[in-house]
C-alpha cells in the first residue's frame, strides 16, 4: 500500500486573507485524528498565494479524510474564499527528510 502526498496552490478573493487563514485553521483541526493523516498544512507566500500539503499513509486514507464530517463543514466555510479552482496534484511520494514515506 503506499502513501499519498496531495500538493494544491490557490489563491484567496482580495481582501480575505484573514477569513481565508481562519477558515485554513478549521481545515486543519478537522483533520486531527483521523485516522492516517500523517501531516497536513497550508502555507502563505508573500504574494498572496497559498500552498497545500499533505501526506496520508494510503488512499483509503485519502477518502476517510475527505468524508469526515468535520472535513464536510470546514470545507463549506473554506471554498467560498478561494478565487478560483486549485491547482492540485495527488502523488506517490518517493524521498524525504523529516517524513516517514
């Protein structure tokens, strides 16, 4: 079974960064505990930007995550913020210092 890394860049509507960083903080505490989240985060460049990543230890883990409820509900406050559809990509992760791949 291997692992799956999930890479997303997106960009939020124009004046809502600090909604759009709260909104990443529920996405993020909805992903706590469930079961083969392995590491999950966003990041802001300086322009404005934001990055997403997240390992999970299989795909099955993948779906567990995206139908948890709470993931449901933190989501509904997240997209509305989002300027447009991210740019994602779903990968095998291969090497990595810091991550049990």
């Amino acid at each position: 079974m291997s692992k799956v890394s999930v890479f997303a860049k997106f960009s939020c509507v124009e004046g809502k960064g600090e909604e759009m960083d709260a909104a990443l903080a529920a996405v993020v505490a909805a992903s706590e505990g469930v079961d083969g989240v392995e590491s999950y985060s966003y990041h802001r460049a300086d322009d404005g930007t934001y990055w997403f990543f997240a390992l999970m230890s299989s795909m099955e883990a993948a779906q567990r995550h995206a139908d948890n409820e709470a993931m449901k509900a933190a989501m509904e406050a997240f997209m509305p913020l989002m300027a447009g559809p991210p740019d994602m990509a779903m990968t095998t992760p291969v090497a990595a210092n810091g991550l049990d791949i």
